[in-house]
C-alpha cells in the first residue's frame, strides 16, 4: 500500500466547508477521519487520499478544489524537511533535497527536472500500484510546487508557464489560476508541471541559511525513519525516466544503480516485487495520464511509454485495460480493478 503523510490533505476540511459542504461523510467514505487529519505525519493510503479528492471535486462541483487547498498551504507542510528547503542556497538545491528526501513528503509523487534552451521544465508524475484518476491531486502538487519556489526565490518570483494536462475548468473557476501561479496557464498540455527560466535555478536565495540548513540536515538524517527510499521506489524513478527513451529494463535500471541484474532482482524479491510489476504499474498510471488529454495521440503515448509500435501497445493496453486504449479513450475512464492487477502480475 502507497502510505502518505496526513498533511497532503492539509487544507481540505476548510476548503470543503467553504464550498458549503461538510467533509465528515466523504472522508468516513474513504475510509479517513478529521481527527486522523489533525496529525499531520500520521501515515494514510495515497490512493484514499486521491479518491477522496477526485470524489469531492464532483461531490461540490468544484474543478479547482486542489487548487484552492494549494492557496492554504506553506512550507511547513513540507514537515520535518521544510526548514532545510527554506535556507537551501539556491531553487536547484531545494528541489535536489525534495526529489533525495522524497519518502519524507510524499514517497508517490516524483520531480523531474529538464534543462535546454534557457529554459527548465520541472514536471511531476505520481505512481501508484493502480491507475488512479488525479486531476486533483495534480492540480494541488503543481500549487505547492509553485508556492515552494515563490518562498525560495521571493514573492514577486513567477514561473514562465504553468502547464496542466487536463481541459480548462469553467470560466466561473478561472480567477485562481492568476492570482496562485501568477502566470497564464496552459491546458490540455502534454505534461503537467512548471517553465522557469534557467537562471532561476541557480538564483541565490535571499534567506539562506547554511548553517541552518545543514543543522536541518542532520537532524533529519539522525532520525531513522522506516519509511526511507527502498529499492522499489528507486526503480520505479527509473522507469519513469527511461520509458520514453525504450531504455526502461531491468539491466539498464541495475546499470543506474549500481548493481548486478541479479543483485537487484533480489533487492525486489526480497520487497515482494519483481521488476515487470513495477514497469507495468507505471506505465498503467502513465497511459491513464496521457490518455485522458485528447490532444495527445494514441500513437504519441505509445512512443512515451517505450512501445516501438502501436500494435505493441495496443495488445499490452487491451491485456491491462480490458480494452483498446481509443475505445477506452472515447468512453473516458480507464479502469482497473485491484483483482484484474493482481492476475495479470
């Protein structure tokens, strides 16, 4: 089970009572409680807290919900790593700490940091062990990313662009894209995440602290969680890197660590996984992803996922999904059950 901190879901009671509705009902529906909330390093199921979002977002007919909890949140949600981000000496640095102490905040959710042309693109994927629908979730990870490097960088900072790979919500919901991000937005994109310029990585951070941020370090590293990065979610990054580029086996991924192919076989076995589970997981998050923008082609999502044809594709997305992926596409959900994932595994 993919376990979260509680404070993911920082913001949503007060978001929900905004919205006129009480969140009582639908967190007992998922299986969550307030008082379960109001401790923010409690761990919880990262996949009841998409659902809960997901299911909220329709329950108040409110498309920008996670936007609007991202506007509540501040770095110290972040829990223990927060002070060690704030006196980073640079964004490049802050992001660096996220991605090593990932586990820490949210061992789902993944940074991937692209650079070329003076520009960078900072993109975000989660991964879960079933596709799972994530607008929500998305919406709220872009608003805090873009809130953490505001806090680096300074208040008057703005991204260049900040890109969603859903439709626009309705133009009612419109007015808090500019007032969170500061910047046009841009829908029905092929990825979800943030442009920045380039020099904008390196910019010192005028709160800087390194003795600060080193004493933070240490006292992190001091305390031995249980939860520190495993060879699984190590790969699972992997995959994610190289599936665009047909490079995503398990000898590359041992290569990148460091290992034998049997070395790392059994570091997985030894976590109840094996290597072709942990591919197809990510590639049926990611083909739900994808699919769901109807500007990217079928064919597009193939080459993204690491398929040299779209009959390869077709068959492995027919064997997972119970379907093609363009009749799945033309009904709008990707679906599959915990019981079809665990047959097919």
């Amino acid at each position: 089970m993919e376990l979260v901190r509680a404070a993911s879901l920082t913001g949503y009671v007060a978001t929900m009572w905004e919205l006129g509705m009480d969140p009582a009902p639908l967190l007992r529906e998922a299986g969550l409680s307030p008082d379960v909330l109001a401790n923010s390093e409690q761990l919880i199921s990262g996949v009841a807290s998409m659902r809960l979002l997901e299911r909220s977002a329709r329950a108040t007919g409110c498309l920008t919900l996670g936007l609007r909890m991202a506007e509540k949140r501040s770095l110290a949600s972040l829990g223990a790593i927060s002070l060690m981000v704030t006196h980073a000496a640079s964004l490049r640095l802050a992001l660096q700490m996220l991605t090593e102490f990932r586990n820490r905040v949210n061992s789902t959710l993944m940074l991937q940091i692209e650079e070329g042309d003076g520009i960078v693109v900072v993109r975000e994927n989660f991964v879960f062990s079933t596709p799972e629908p994530l607008r929500q979730g998305s919406d709220l990870a872009l608003g805090v990313l873009v809130r953490l490097c505001a806090d680096v960088l300074g208040e008057s900072w703005a991204p260049l662009a900040v890109c969603f790979s859903h439709e626009a919500p309705p133009a009612r919901e419109m007015a808090i894209f500019p007032r969170l991000f500061r910047c046009r937005p841009e829908f029905d994109s092929q990825f979800g995440g943030i442009v920045i310029d380039a020099r904008d990585l390196d910019r010192a951070n005028p709160r800087a602290d390194s003795d600060l941020a080193s004493q933070a370090r240490k006292l992190i590293e001091a305390v031995r969680y249980a939860d520190l990065r495993t060879t699984q979610q190590s790969v699972e990054q992997l995959i994610v890197l190289l599936l665009p580029t047909g490079r995503a086996t398990i000898r590359t991924c041992a290569e990148s660590l460091g290992v034998t192919v049997r070395t790392l076989q059994r570091k997985l076995e030894a976590e109840g996984v094996g290597f072709n589970e942990l591919l197809n997981r990510v590639r049926m998050q990611l083909a739900t992803q994808y699919l769901a923008n109807p500007r990217v082609r079928v064919t597009d999502v193939a080459d993204l996922l690491g398929y040299s044809s779209i009959g390869a594709f077709t068959r492995w997305h027919t064997q997972f999904f119970g379907a093609s992926p363009k009749k799945l596409r033309v009904r709008g959900t990707h679906q599959v059950s915990d019981e079809r994932v665990k047959i097919l595994m």
